[in-house]
C-alpha cells in the first residue's frame, strides 16, 4: 500500500501550468509546487510569469496558445528538459461574456481559437513530450460546469468552447490511454478571481447570482486540489472522466 506521498506527492515530477500567471492557474501553480512539482509557468505574459515562477521556485514560459508555431516552441524547451513533462494543466482560457444575439463571429471564433484550439494544440504537444520521455502522464484541462448548466447570461459562447473542451477530454483519454497517460477535466463553477471580477461584455446576471452557491464560492486553490489529485501517481486508474468544483453551486 502507497504512503500518502507516494500517492499523491509530486516530488522530481515536472507540471507544466498554462495561464499560471494570474487566477486559477497561478493558484494550481502553487498547490503543485508545495506537493513537491517543480512547476513550469507557462502564459502569455511572460514576465508575470517569470514573477510568478520565482515565487513557487518554479520556471516560465512564454506562450500564446492560439498561435500554433507559439506553442511548438514552448514545449520543445519544455520537453528538452530532463525527465520530461509528468503533468501538464489547460488552463489557460479566456471569460469575457456576450449575449447571443449580440455576438459576433469573431468573438465566437475568438473563444474557440483559445478555450478550444488552444487546449488542443497544448494538449498534443504535452502528449508528444510525455510519450517521448516514456513514464506516461497526467493531462487536467479546465473546463467549467457552464458547459453543462446555464447560470449566468452572455456565456454562451464560452461555454460552447468549455463543452468543447470535455468532448477533447473523453476522446482523448481514449486514445492516450495506450502510452499509460490519463487525461481528465476539472469543471470549475463561480471561482472568485480577479479575471471573474474583470470579466468584459455583458453585465453578469441570471440565477447564479440570485442563488448563490451553498457551500460558497470556490477559490482558486479549491481548483488546485482537484488537479492534484488528477494529476497525482495515486489517480492512474481515473481517466476521460470530468469533475465539477462549484461550491453547490449547479444544485441551487
């Protein structure tokens, strides 16, 4: 029988974290790093992710995950690295909220090139490198229980790309499975984060904000310790399979 660190310690294990700059990703960064990982910070913005990287003892890099030649790039330094990627966690994404019948094409296209084609591209170049170092693998993307239950306005594009997100999640796992890699999702629902607050567009309402969630509202690192437990030597058994963290909130 496995101690606890052996089931679910990450020490000498490598976790890559796109969007771990700010928000949910910053707050999985930071639980991995303390379960032993060291962490890649992997965002758009560099420099708050080298600021990030210093702080969990981690590295960076920069990486737009819309731009296919960006992410080729960032994980071939990634991959050249020694043992190679364990874990790698999608979380990069984008929220802002319009209404349908106000949306235009290019915010449609916006969301899928991100939420969607972003997860992918990351998540095949993450696959790539973990077969190549030859110890399987963890994949977690994040997606959100908007992608099952409507709560709020101006979401529907987002959660088009989220859903999106959890059929990649299914099909994915299927076909990784073979090369001992798992590949999950977290369904994150009303997390408090500075990009939630800042969120652009349509003004937040509907029935999530008239009921509030009845354990509270998720914080980043509530995210974080669902992906640990994904990503951990301990989950090698779990697979394609899709958890929500909302505080309650898709039963009010």
């Amino acid at each position: 029988m496995g101690t606890l660190e052996t089931l679910f310690g990450l020490a000498g294990r490598v976790a890559i974290v796109t969007g771990g700059a700010s928000g949910i990703g910053r707050g999985i960064a930071q639980v991995l790093a303390g379960a032993g990982a060291h962490v890649v910070v992997a965002d758009r913005d560099g420099a708050q992710a080298e600021a990030v990287a210093a702080e969990i003892g981690g590295s960076a890099a920069t990486v737009d995950i819309a731009e296919e030649d960006s992410v080729e790039q960032a994980f071939a330094g990634i991959a050249a690295a020694p043992g190679g990627p364990w874990l790698l966690v999608n979380c990069a994404g984008v929220q802002d909220r319009v209404m349908l019948l106000e949306a235009s094409a290019a915010a449609w296209d916006r969301f899928q090139a991100v939420n969607l084609r972003g997860t992918f591209l990351c998540l095949r170049e993450g696959a790539k490198a973990m077969i190549g170092a030859g110890r399987g693998g963890r994949i977690v993307n994040i997606a959100s229980q908007s992608a099952r239950v409507a709560m709020l306005n101006g979401l529907g594009p987002y959660a088009a790309s989220k859903a999106g997100v959890v059929g990649l999640t299914q099909s994915a796992a299927f076909e990784l499975a073979e090369h001992g890699i798992t590949v999950n999702a977290v369904l994150p629902g009303g997390v408090d984060t500075p990009g939630g607050r800042g969120a652009k567009g349509t003004p937040p309402s509907g029935p999530g904000l008239r009921f509030p969630p009845p354990l509270g509202m998720c914080t980043p690192e509530d995210i974080a310790a669902a992906v640990l437990y994904l990503g951990s030597p301990g989950a090698g058994r779990i697979s394609a399979q899709s958890i929500v963290v909302d505080g309650g909130w898709s039963f009010t």
